[in-house]
C-alpha cells in the first residue's frame, strides 16, 4: 500500500519535470546559422562588396562615418574562435 501511495507523487513530479522540459526548448531559441552573398554591384560607403560572401567563421564588421574615420580601409583580423572578420571603417556616401 505504501507503494501505491508513493506513486501519484512520483507521477507528479515526473509530470511537472517534463512540463519544465518542454517549456525550457520553448523560451530558449535555437541558435540560427546563415549565410549572407552579396550579388553583383553592390557598393558599401563606396567600396565594393560584390560576390563576397559571409557566415559564421568568415564575418563582417562595418562602421559607417559622417566624416573620413582615421583608419579607413578594410582589415582582415582573427576573432579568436577559429574564424575571421573583416574590419571595415568606411565613410558615408551622400
């Protein structure tokens, strides 16, 4: 008899368990990969991005200025985690 009733509080705590398993996958994203490719005659602050392409380990930075920055250009650098990231300090184009 002591098993039995045992079992409905076991049952319930096994219940509410998968109840908070189910609600962690919910609230919690999983995590997006992408892959972006630019196309033909694209210009960012008038430097040519054309047919580059950029995911995970091969990434882009760039920071647009009002005024000339002072080091403008792009820059390839390690990030420290396998991949790399190109660095750009470009200018506006009005």
């Amino acid at each position: 008899m002591k098993v039995l009733k045992a079992m409905p509080g076991t049952l319930a705590s096994i219940a509410c368990l998968l109840t908070m398993i189910a609600g962690w996958s919910l609230a919690l994203p999983s995590a997006a990969s992408a892959e972006v490719r630019f196309g033909r005659n694209v210009r960012v602050g008038g430097h040519d991005f054309s047919n580059q392409s950029f995911n995970r380990k091969r990434r882009a930075e760039i920071y647009l200025y009002d005024r000339t920055p002072s080091r403008s250009g792009c820059v390839w650098r390690s990030d420290g985690r396998g991949g790399k990231v190109k660095t750009c300090h470009l200018r506006q184009m009005r």
